[in-house]
C-alpha cells in the first residue's frame, strides 16, 4: 500500500511541473505582455464596470497586452494584497492604491519612480499635464512616484431649501469660519444641526482641511515630520470642537462618517463636509434644492485631496514597465479622464479633461460639478508620511479625544505630536 | 372517610376526552389498583389526582377536603414515576432527602428519617452512589425511598415495575405490598398488568376507553365481571366468550332470544372428557408447565382450556368439552354487560 | 505477530497524516512563528529585521492603547459573557415552554446568529445614529434628547457590548435549547410535587444538569470576547479615540494599517497567552464541577 502511495504522490508532482510548465510555455509562446492590476473598490458594482470597460478599450487598441484587473476591497485590502502578492513572488506589474502610501511603499522598496521610467520628451510632458495639487502625495525625493487617477477632494454640501426657511441666501453659501457659525446659528432649529463635519473614519483628512484654511500644513514633503502641536493646527482643532460646544451648531461628540450623507439627504443637518465622490449619490437622492460650495477659509480657503493614485511596481522588466506606461496614459488621456470624471464624480485630474466640450457641456449644466475643480487651486497634500498608519492613528485620536472631551486641543494634540516624533526620528 | 374520593372527573384536550365522568373513593390505607389497557385514562386519572394534570371537570376529594385545584405540593402525597424521575446529578442520599430539604426539615430530622427509609429499602450501603452506578431494582428502591420519606399518607405510582425484568419485577411487587402494608399507606398504583393488579390490591379499578368499567376486590373482578371487557382483561387466558348459537348451545339458555345473548366460561373451568359434553376440536396446545392451555374448536368459534399436567397435540383431535353450570356468566350481547337473571341449564 | 502490530501502527499513523499535516501546516507553525517574529524588529527593504529580545515586550508595556484596548477587553468580556450566557438560558426555557407561537420565537431569537457580523453592524449603526436612528426617534417619542450613542467615549463600549450580546445570546440558546430537550419532564414533576418552587428547581436540578453546556457555552463566549471585532470595523474603528477598540482589532491594525509586523506578533502572542490560561483554567477547574450524564 505504501508502495502505491509513493508513486502517487509522485505522479501527482510530475503533473504539477508539467502543469506549471505549459502555462509558462504559453505565455512566452504568444510573445503578448501580460499586465495584472490590482484596483480598490470598497463597493462593486458601477465602478467595477467602468474600470472593466476602459481596460478593454485598451486591450481593443493594444491586442499584444493583456490586463487582469484585480479588485481588491478598499485601498487598506487593495495595498495588502497587492504587497502580499509581491511577497509571495505573484507577478503584479501595477496597482492604484492610496496617494498616501508613497512612503510605506518607497519604504517597502515596493514601487519605481515614474522619473526612471519615462523616456521620450512627449512621455515627460505627460507627467507635468495633471494638477499640480493631484501630485503633491505622490512626489519626494524631488520624484514621481505615483500619478493621480481616482482623486477627490472635501466640498461642502448645503440644503438650499434650508436656507431660505432660515432666511439666508442660498447662492451666497459661507466663505468664512466666521459665516459657517452664523450661518449655523440661524440654521439650528428643534431637528436641524446647522453644519456637520464628519469625525469617524477619516478624522484626518478633515482636520487636513480645517488647518489648511487656517494656514497650517500637517507635515513637512519629506514625509518625517509633522506640526500636530503648532499654534495655527491647535487652533484648527479648537474651532471644530468648538462648533460643537461652543457655537452649538454641530452635535457634540463625533459624527459618523458612515451614516453622514443619510443625515444630510433626510434634512437634519443643513451643511455637511464631505467626500466630492458622493456627489452622483446626493445628486439622485436629495428631495430638496442642493448646493455644493468650496470649503469656508480662515487665513486662506483649503481641502486635502483624497483618493488613489497609479503605482509601478519595482519588479517589473523593462518590457512591462512600458506595457504599464501605454496602459496608465491611455487611462489618464483627456478624453477618458473627463468621461470617468461624469461618471463617478471623482475630479478630472487634468485642465485639459476639463477643456473637452463633452466635460464642458457636463459642467454647463451642472456647475457642482465644477466646485471641485476650482477648489484644486487651494488645494494641498493629505497627511502622508513615514510610518503612515500610526502617525494617522495619532491625529485620529488626538482629534476624537478633543472632540469627545476627555482632553483639551491642546493636550491631545502635544501628545500625538510627541509620540510622532518618537515614530519619525530615524527617518530625518 | 375515604382517603381519596372524585366525583365526576373528566380530563378534556380540546376535541378530545381522555378521561370521561370518573367517579371512586379509596379509603384509607386501601391498596388501590387503576387497571387498563394503554390509553384507557388511568395514568390521566393519576395525574389528576396528583395535580400534575389539571382537572377539566368534577371535583376531588382528598382526606374529605376539596382538593380539585389545590397545588401538587399542597396534596400531602408522593409519587413513584414510571422512569423512576432521580435527579442524575444528585447521589443517593440527596435524593431521597430532597422533598425533606426542599421543606426545612431541621438537619436531625433529616438524618434519622434517612437511617430509617434506607434500611426499609435496603439501601444503607448505596447512599453516596449516583443514579447512574445504581441497577434498575436499586433505582427502583431510591424512587420508593424518596416517596415514603416525606410521610405522606398517600402515595400514588404510575407503573413503577414495567421497566424491571419478570424476577425482579415479582420481588419489588411483595416488598412494596409488604411496606405499603407496614407503614398504613394509602396507594394507588396504576398498571396495565393484571397480575400484578390481582396479586397487589386490596381494590382494582378497571378503566377502559376513559370509564370506569368495574371497580371492587380482586375476587368480584374475577368472580363477577360486569362487563365482556372486565371478563376478556382480567385472568391469563382470559375468559373465552361465546356465541351461543353459532355452537350450538342455543337450547342450553332458558330464554327465547338466545342470540341476545354471550356466554363466559373461564379457560379454567373447561374439564376436558371423551364421553359427556360439547363436541370439539383440539388445535393446539401450549405447555406452561403446571398446566397446559389447549385452543379447541366448535366450528368456527375457538375456545381455551386450561387444564392440568402435560397434553401434546399432534393433529387435530375429536374431544368433548365440559363445565359445571355455575362457571357460567351470561352477558347481553349489545351492551356487553353482565346478566344474572338469566337460568343456564347443564350441558 | 510483531510484524502485524507494526504493520498497524504504520497504519493508524498514515491515517492521521492529513490531519497532523493541516495542524502543522496552519495552527502550529504559524504559532512558533508568531513567536520567534516577536523577538524580531519590523523590517523593510531599508532596514532588514534584526533580533531585539523583548524590545517589542517592552514597548508594548509603555503602549498606553495597548493598556486601553485591554482594558476595554476585559470589561467587554465581563458584560458579554454572563449576560448572553444567563439571556441564552432565559431564552431557552421560556421557547421550550408549551407557548403557542413557539417556532416564530426559536426563529426571531435564532436570527441574529444568522446574520453575518458585518451586517448586523450595518444595521445597528442605522440604529445608534444620533437624530435619524431608531434609538433616537424611540426615544424622542418619550421626549428623551438625542444622544450620540457612538461618539460618546462613555457610551461606545457599551452599545458595542450589546450589539454582541444580541447576536450571540440566540446561539447559545439553541445549545441550551438542546440541552433541556434531553432533560426529562418527570424530574420537574417530581420535584413540584416535593414542592420545590420554580427557582429552587432550577437552582437545584436544571441548572446542575445543564452545567456541561454551561462550560461548552462559557468556553465559546470567553473565545468569541476576544475573537468577534468584526463589528468594529463598520460601527466604530475602535474610536473615538480608541474607547471601543478591542485586543484583536489593535492586533489588526497594527499589522495590516501600521504594517509593523513584529508588533503585531507580539500582541498575538499575549493574546495567545492569554486565550490559553483561560482555558487551562476553565478545563481544569471547572471541569470537576460539572455532571456528565
């Protein structure tokens, strides 16, 4: 019985080498470049089609490349996976993963910079045609490493039939901090907040806006320090607590990031800070007049950007680096980007996406849509750095712990900054 | 006074009638066996009595106070189940002392009641034993214990012996007879085996489809069925009842409509003879030892006999059957019920 | 004859092989080398992981949300284990009771264990919603202000704790509703006529009978206290400010959001620790208190 066994297994091994070795023999054999991407959608449906449709408009135009497009959950899964894949020696050759992995990946020695892969001048044009404010995550060391596709920004969403019951103007929406509060004051009634700024989820890229418009950045484009504790970032934090606690026109305590939209389409909270890529959702769902507007200013207007950026893989060969490359410019053409820009509600990464009439009949006709665009202008990077996880983490806690009250702004924000520091030190 | 009296009682589920218009009395320290075939209300009638069950009609009577709705615990009874009910869990001496605990029993009660109810039953040896170490008779002694320790003046059971084997089953019915009788104890012990009714009771109460067929002394159920029923349950074999005309023993019967009319005769009251009597058929016959019970024919009507010593049938065999006039019991035919004033004449 | 009983052994070991290969393969492996990784630094493609010794042991004991997380771990599994064990049971006598809608009721207890974790946390997160939840429109019919329920530092741990204790206690009562199925009806029987009440009789006999589905029970809800997070990461992501993060999400975390590794195993081995000395101690003492039939 033994004796059965053995050759078995060992039938059973010749098979698999056989196995492995047709495979290969045939992907060599059609001399095609076989590209795999891994791509985050946290909710299928929509998105995924669209992806699957570009690609095979690519593959039409390009048959000797073919794309296995991978989807991968939200961009935490997408970068696991992809990393693991990589890990365990599974061939990926691209991948669009959050703007703000730069560094975790630059550290992994994961990804090449774009730099060392252009060649022609045409291909180094490209690289300078996006929003320069779409870029800053993706750049340091004086490099491209990631270049911008699936890319949001915070607008602000207002209830313009709200407005008029509360007697303001609804073509007017606030432009300061100190209109948001007046604003506020006349909107909040038995049932209605008068703003609301998400504090679960993405507390981050939220405050990202706020200190931003009160002239402060969060840290520095080398990605190993942080200001959480400097003077305008404290103030940043005091002013959201206060909304709550003070002026009376947000709830106390954090707002979820989830259940946000559903409190702004049934009317009760007239404002609320979010996402540009719930504008399609809004825009289907709200039973009253809408209006979306840039984010107020203090010093200065300002918003992070969001969202994903294309990433290439450092063990690729010279081949697939440039099947990548036709595949990437093929997907960030004008023409497309402004197509999946109306489609999904992500920002056009481009001016020229904007300057195609089809995008511009779009905005004609819907001016929101045109909101984001115009914001890029004052847009700046999201918190990105060295030991991104636990440097977000801190400023997430940090920032719920002000606004939940069991410490002061400043309190919450000297220790997050402290321990920062202890996290980045050995990257200065 | 009786011990235990029920006027009436019925048990009703929704569309159906388990127990129908039950009327008895006990009296005191009274052996009282519920008899019937499966199905026939008895073990109903127990619960009722015990207050497991409630009653849907009628009224009950325990030691001359109305007790119809009164709480089980409230009755002053114990009870032996079928399946003997120990709590696994509990070594033997917990639970024959649990009603006693349950009550407060001060401590020195409690222990010497133990000594007292353990050796009764028995069990001196085995109180630190759990159920599941017992035997079905030791089993069977824990179940008796935990009933009798309480003190009650009545204890019901309900088929205690059906899970022992036929020698252990004989021994527990004469011990349990003999404490019943020591102690004073009202009991009422329902059983659908005769035997065990005729060799226990002072008083059988035979029930069928949710009556009371026939109640009185073991003797009277014998002697004096009231019913076919009573006659076809009780005695091993039972009672042959035949049709007097289909064997020709239509002219036997002092009465113009013979075929109105049953006849009983007890297996063991048939002598088997060659000269004298009704002409018969012998079958077969089955040795039980002491005795033999030999099916006979008369045409198509099959009759037992019971007689002494061995007897081997081969093959059908001629022979003529025979019984003194006073074993004979006359029933009416459409109500199955006994009639005496009807003259039977010798064969 | 020795030839034979050999020849058997052989066997019976063959026949374990799959089994011993799979235990191997991802139970015991993975633990050594959970263990052997905690002694290690995080490495990356600049920095290759070093031996530390207990520099990981260490910096876990000057983690102030280490501290937190098992803290809150503690009081999550102190609320979610008696209380969904003793409803369990609660819910357990009362559908095997002679109830007349009996099936509906097994059937709506049942249900949320059907539910997968991540839904049920969709659907309490509709219900905890300040303002438009089911929680706050209840409670605003009685004239009770809205509350934040999950924004609330003192009330997040809390609602999580419930939401757990609704989906766990209809599981373990269809354990409990099995059990008492087996107990026979005589021995309520007898014990009423001795006039024992409800409670001395449940006190004295059901319960005790019920004790090796107790420990079955116990065993699994002390697990699923450190196991079940998966709610967090719809309801609360362990905030605000770590007041609802459980041991196993920060485990998460740290591994997948923070990517150190090393860290990760660390905790995993605490947490490994900590599973084992439960369950040595739920065995050993526990065990020679319970009635097997």
């Amino acid at each position: 019985m033994l004796k059965t066994l053995k050759r078995k297994a060992g039938s059973l091994a010749l098979a698999t080498t056989l196995g492995l070795g047709v495979s290969t023999g045939i992907a060599t054999g059609a001399s095609a470049v076989e590209l795999t991407m891994y791509y985050p959608v946290a909710v299928g449906g929509p998105l995924t089609n669209i992806v699957d449709g570009l690609v095979e408009d690519f593959e039409k135009e390009n048959p000797d490349i073919t794309v296995n497009a991978i989807y991968a959950g939200n961009y935490n899964d997408a970068r696991i996976k992809a990393l693991a894949a990589l890990k365990s020696g599974e061939p990926a050759q691209t991948s669009v993963m959050f703007s703000i992995d730069t560094y975790e990946l630059i550290e992994q020695g994961a990804i090449v910079a774009f730099d060392d892969v252009v060649e022609t001048k045409e291909e180094k044009e490209w690289l300078n045609s996006f929003y320069p404010a779409l870029m800053e995550n993706g750049q340091t060391q004086g490099k491209t490493w990631g270049i911008p596709f699936q890319r949001s920004t915070i607008v602000m969403y207002y209830n313009k039939d709200a407005f008029r019951a509360a007697g303001l103007d609804p073509e007017t929406p606030p432009a300061t901090w100190d209109d948001l509060i007046s604003a506020g004051k006349k909107l909040t009634k038995d049932g209605q907040w008068g703003a609301m700024i998400p504090s679960t989820g993405y507390p981050y890229w939220m405050f990202g806006a706020l200190s931003m418009q009160n002239d402060q950045v969060l840290m520095n484009s080398d990605g190993n320090e942080t200001y959480f504790d400097a003077p305008a970032t404290i103030e940043a934090l005091e002013f959201w607590k206060d909304l709550g606690t003070k002026h009376g026109i947000m709830p106390e305590g954090t707002i979820e990031w989830g259940t946000l939209r559903q409190n702004f389409l049934e009317g009760k909270t007239a404002m609320m800070w979010h996402s540009t890529g719930n504008l399609s959702v809004v825009k289907k769902n709200a039973k009253f007049d809408f209006g979306v507007a840039m984010l107020p200013a203090q010093k200065r207007r300002g918003t992070p950007t969001g969202g994903g950026n294309f990433y290439i893989f450092e063990k690729t060969s010279a081949e697939e680096r440039k099947a990548t490359m036709k595949l990437i410019r093929f997907l960030t053409e004008p023409k497309r980007t402004a197509e999946w820009s109306m489609k999904t509600g992500y920002l056009g990464t481009k001016p020229a996406a904007y300057a195609t009439t089809e995008m511009k009949q779009y905005v004609a006709d819907f001016p929101p849509a045109a909101v984001a665009r115009d914001q890029l202008e004052f847009a700046t990077a999201e918190l990105s750095t060295y030991q991104n996880g636990r440097v977000r983490k801190l400023l997430d806690d940090a920032i719920q712990a002000a606004l939940t009250g069991s410490k002061t702004p400043k309190e919450a924000l000297e220790g997050a900054q402290k321990q920062a520091d202890r996290l980045l030190k050995r990257y200065r | 006074m009786s011990a235990i009296e029920l006027q009436g009682v019925s048990k009703i589920w929704g569309e159906t009638t388990a127990v129908n218009n039950v009327s008895f009395s006990i009296d005191q320290g009274t052996f009282a066996v519920l008899l019937g075939p499966s199905g026939c209300g008895k073990s109903t009638s127990l619960r009722m009595i015990s207050g497991l069950e409630e009653i849907s009609k009628g009224s009950l009577f325990i030691g001359g106070e109305d007790a119809t709705i009164a709480s089980p615990a409230d009755r002053n009874l114990s009870m032996v189940f079928q399946n003997y009910a120990l709590f696994p869990h509990l070594n033997v001496e917990e639970n024959i002392l649990f009603g006693l605990k349950v009550r407060n029993t001060p401590k020195q009660l409690q222990k010497e009641r133990l000594k007292k109810v353990a050796e009764q039953v028995g069990l001196e040896q085995l109180l630190d034993r759990k159920p599941a170490q017992l035997s079905g008779g030791q089993r069977q002694r824990v179940a008796l214990a935990r009933a009798i320790i309480a003190e009650n003046p009545i204890c019901l059971m309900d088929e205690p012996l059906s899970n022992l084997d036929a020698k252990l089953r004989h021994i527990m019915r004469v011990e349990i007879r003999a404490l019943q009788q020591r102690l004073g104890m009202t009991v009422i012990y329902v059983t659908h085996d005769q035997a065990e009714a005729m060799s226990m009771a002072d008083k059988v109460i035979l029930m069928c489809d949710g009556k009371v067929e026939q109640e009185g002394t073991p003797e009277e159920l014998y002697n004096k069925p009231a019913t076919t029923f009573a006659a076809a349950f009780i005695g091993t074999p039972p009672m042959n009842l035949i049709d007097p005309v289909a064997c020709g023993l239509d002219k036997k019967i002092s009465q113009n409509q013979q075929d109105n009319f049953l006849i009983g005769i007890r297996p063991e009251d048939i002598v088997l003879s060659n000269e004298n009597g009704l002409k018969a058929e012998l079958i077969s016959a089955d040795y039980l030892g002491a005795d033999t019970v030999v099916t006979a024919k008369i045409q198509d009507q099959e009759i037992l006999v019971r007689t002494p010593g061995k007897v081997t049938i081969t093959k059908p065999t001629s022979t003529r059957l025979q019984w003194p006039v006073k074993s004979v019991h006359v029933f009416d035919k459409s109500t199955g019920k006994r009639n005496d004033n009807i003259e039977v004449l010798p064969i | 004859m020795k030839h034979a009983s050999t020849k058997h052994q052989l066997y019976g070991w063959l026949l374990l092989l799959p089994a011993t290969l799979f235990l191997l393969a991802f139970t015991y492996y993975p633990t050594l080398a959970t263990l052997a990784k905690s002694f290690f630094s995080q490495g990356t493609a600049i920095r290759p992981a070093a031996f530390v010794g207990l520099e990981n042991y260490t910096f876990m004991l000057e983690d102030d949300v280490f501290w937190q997380v098992a803290w809150n771990n503690v009081i999550y599994a102190l609320f979610t284990i008696p209380i969904s064990i003793a409803l369990a049971l609660m819910m357990a006598i009362w559908v095997n009771s002679r109830l007349k809608f009996k099936s509906l009721a097994r059937m709506s207890f049942f249900l949320p264990t059907m539910l997968p974790m991540i839904a049920v946390a969709n659907i309490w997160l509709f219900f905890y919603t300040p303002e438009i939840g089911l929680i706050d429109q209840v409670a605003s019919v009685f004239g009770i202000e809205s509350h934040n329920w999950l924004g609330d530092p003192d009330t997040v741990l809390g609602c999580i704790i419930v939401i757990t204790i609704w989906k766990e206690a209809g599981f373990f009562m269809i354990f409990y509703l099995a059990a008492l199925q087996t107990l026979s009806p005589e021995l309520e029987e007898a014990a009423r006529l001795e006039g024992a009440s409800r409670w001395y009789y449940f006190r004295r006999i059901m319960f005790p009978l019920l004790m090796p589905t107790t420990l079955f029970v116990l065993i699994n809800a002390v697990i699923n206290s450190f196991k079940l997070v998966d709610h967090l990461f719809i309801l609360t992501k362990g905030g605000p400010d770590n007041a609802s993060s459980l041991l196993l999400y920060y485990i998460y975390e740290v591994a997948f959001s923070f990517l150190d590794q090393a860290y990760a195993s660390t905790l995993t081995v605490i947490l490994l620790a900590v599973l084992a000395i439960i369950a040595i101690g739920q065995f050993v003492f526990l065990d020679k208190k319970v009635h097997y039939q």
